[in-house]
C-alpha cells in the first residue's frame, strides 16, 4: 500500500516545481475557485483560460452574476458548451446572495445544495478556496488512482477513500489540483509518460505492466441519431424569427431557429412540409411571397451536425419567405432579429453555423438549391 507521506511529498514537490500557470491561480477567492470549477468541469484548462478572463471582466463578483440577465449569462458562456452549467452558477449566484449572505459556504455539504455542485465540485471548493481537508475526484483522479491503486474500476467510494487516505492534511487544496494535474499532463489517458512521473514508485500498475489497461474502459454507450427540419423564416428585410429553448434540459434557455424532429431518413420534402408545420405551429404562415429581392424562397441549406455527449443530431434547415407581417404577428412567441443580431444572442453552436449560412445567402450565395 502506498505511503501518504511520501507519496505527498514526491506528487507536491513536482506540482510545486512544474504548476502550470493558469488565470484561475492567482488572486483567489471563493467566487473565483467556483467559476473556474463550473468551467473545468468537461472542458480542458487551455479552452477555458480565455472564457475565464472575460467572464471575471463581465461578472466580477457574486452581486454582478446575480444580477445578471439569463441571456447575457448565456452570451458570455457562448461556445463553451455545456449551458447548464451557465444556468446552474448563475442560479447559484441567486442563492449565495439571497440565502447566504453573499458568502459562499465553507462546509462541503451545504456547498452540495447549491445548483449544479456535486461531489467532487463541493470538494474542490472547500479544499481549494477553503483549505478543508476533503477530496475531490474528477474523472483526471480516476485515472490516477485506478493506476496506482491497480484497480480496473474502482467504485465511487473506493476512490474517495483512497484519496482520502493520501491527501495532505496542511495543503488539501494544492494537493487536490497536483493530483489533477498530474493526470491532465503526466498520466494522461493513452500516452501516460512513466518515465517522468514523480509518483512512479507508488504505482502498482507499472509495478504489474498493466497501466494501458487502468482503467478497463466502460462499454460504450450507444449513440442515439436525431435528426430536425428547422424552419429558418426569413421577410424582405433580411429578419428572421429565433424561438427560445424550454427552461430545463439539453440547451436550456438558449436561442434557436424554430425546428421540428423528423425521420432521420427524411426527405427534401418532408423536411420542408416539417419545417413550415413547425411555422404554422407558431401562426407564422411561410406561403407569403417575399417582399426582398436577395433571398430566393424554400432554400434548403446544407445540413449542420453537432455530437452531443449522447446524441448525434443532424439539422436540415430550410430558408421559408414570410411577409414582415408574418413575422411580426409572433414576435411574441419568439424574438425576430435581423441576422447580423444573430451573434449577439446566446445560440448553441449548430444554429450559430445556421445563421451564418444565412447571412453569406443573403448576401448573394450560398444554399443547397430550391426545394
Ligand atoms: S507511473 Fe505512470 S501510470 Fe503510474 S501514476 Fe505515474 S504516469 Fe500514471
């Protein structure tokens, strides 16, 4: 069994001469600890760095993301996926200041209330911004420890426990992010590199040979296809209508153009018929003839694929003329923007690249063809 004290000493020796030098390590505070750990959470440091900096210069404190619209929110989260996330910390920002005080709390199981804290979160907060002395086991750790423990798939409370064991009383929370980021550069998922790992004399797995087979990969999920016909309206004035996602689940309360699931197999014409039911559904009748002269009407353009973690969804959007009149008629069940507004509301990735193919086909190119 590995020695704590050792391994301690070996794993933050190395984090202390190799940390990388990430914007979430200087001029900590308890909001800060908990917006880069909403971030890192299924993202990569490198990727979240930029959107980090900017959500400190847009949301500084508690009170500023408390008093934040969910749109703006969602704005300055766009592109980094995951919205609930988004949802969930500025949620959480409500509740620190309504119910807290303004002060998040310093106890793992109060933080385990708060939205979208979990485990590991809670435990990566209390020891980071708090110095409580808890783990806190991302799926990095895991890895770690399934290799030095040589377990193929530790249980959740194994790997606690394990980590419990090792984890340095006086720096919990250095130890914590040394064990992450001994897993995000040095024990890494395929290329783990032995050669230079500080704790290689603790590791049963390299001891056995069999660290490429720690841990036994899970069966693989099947991948559900979805495929939608979205209904992009577009008036003479190069306006379009985008409908707001329901409140809870997959890209909640985000924008997008109105859409409709179909057979994956669907053809051109279903997918128009789809798309113009799902315009009806919102009263917009898309037979009205375009006032413009730029935009050809029924236009299908071409199909955006976006992978989701369970899902590979297929989106088929067709450009359908409406009157100005059409439009405004439901702009109460929606919200009709010019498309160069487009970029300026929080719109998942695959409608993003949607209205950007709207735009270059207004501007005179682009589109499949005429349905
Ligand atoms: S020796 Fe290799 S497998 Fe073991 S913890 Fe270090 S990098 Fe990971």
């Amino acid at each position: 069994m590995t020695r704590p004290e050792a391994f301690r000493r070996a794993l933050l020796r190395h984090f202390d001469e190799t940390r990388r030098d990430l914007p979430w390590r200087t001029a900590r505070t308890p909001y800060r600890v908990l917006v880069s750990e909403f971030m890192l959470q299924q993202t990569r440091a490198q990727t979240a760095a930029p959107y980090y900096a900017r959500w400190l210069r847009r949301f500084p404190g508690w009170s500023a993301l408390a008093d934040a619209s969910r749109d703006d929110v969602l704005l300055a989260w766009k592109g980094l996926g995951y919205y609930a996330r988004a949802a969930n910390l500025h949620r959480t920002a409500v509740v620190v200041r309504e119910r807290h005080g303004g002060c998040l709390p310093r106890d793992p199981s109060v933080l385990k209330t708060l939205p979208g804290v979990g485990e590991y979160t809670a435990g990566a907060v209390a020891s980071i911004a708090f110095g409580a002395c808890v783990p806190a086991v991302d799926g990095n750790v895991r890895r770690v420890l399934s290799r030095l423990m040589d377990a193929p798939r530790p249980s959740p409370s194994e790997l606690r426990v394990e980590a419990a064991r090792l984890l340095d009383p006086k720096r919990p929370g250095d130890f914590n992010e040394a064990l992450m980021e001994l897993g995000a550069t040095v024990c890494t998922p395929r290329s783990p590199r032995c050669g230079v790992c500080p704790v290689a004399d603790c590791c049963r797995a390299l001891a056995a040979g069999t660290v490429a087979e720690r841990p036994a990969l899970r069966p693989k999920r099947p991948v559900r296809h979805v495929a939608y016909a979205v209904a992009v309206a577009v008036d003479g004035q190069g306006r379009t209508l985008v409908v707001r996602r329901p409140e809870k689940g997959l890209l909640a309360g985000m924008w997008e153009f109105p859409s409709a699931e179909i057979a994956d197999s669907g053809s051109g014409g279903a997918i128009e018929a789809a798309a113009r039911a799902r315009l009806a559904g919102l009263g917009v009748g898309g037979e009205g003839a375009m006032s413009g002269r730029r935009c050809r009407p029924s236009v299908r353009l071409v199909p955006v694929r976006h992978a989701f973690t369970h899902m590979q969804a297929t989106y088929h959007p067709v450009v359908l003329p409406c009157t100005t009149r059409n439009l405004a008629a439901v702009a109460k069940s929606g919200l009709v923007v010019r498309v160069d507004e487009l970029a300026g509301l929080a719109l998942p990735v695959a409608q993003q690249k949607i209205g950007e193919q709207l735009a270059t086909m207004l501007a005179g190119g682009g589109g499949e063809g005429s349905v």
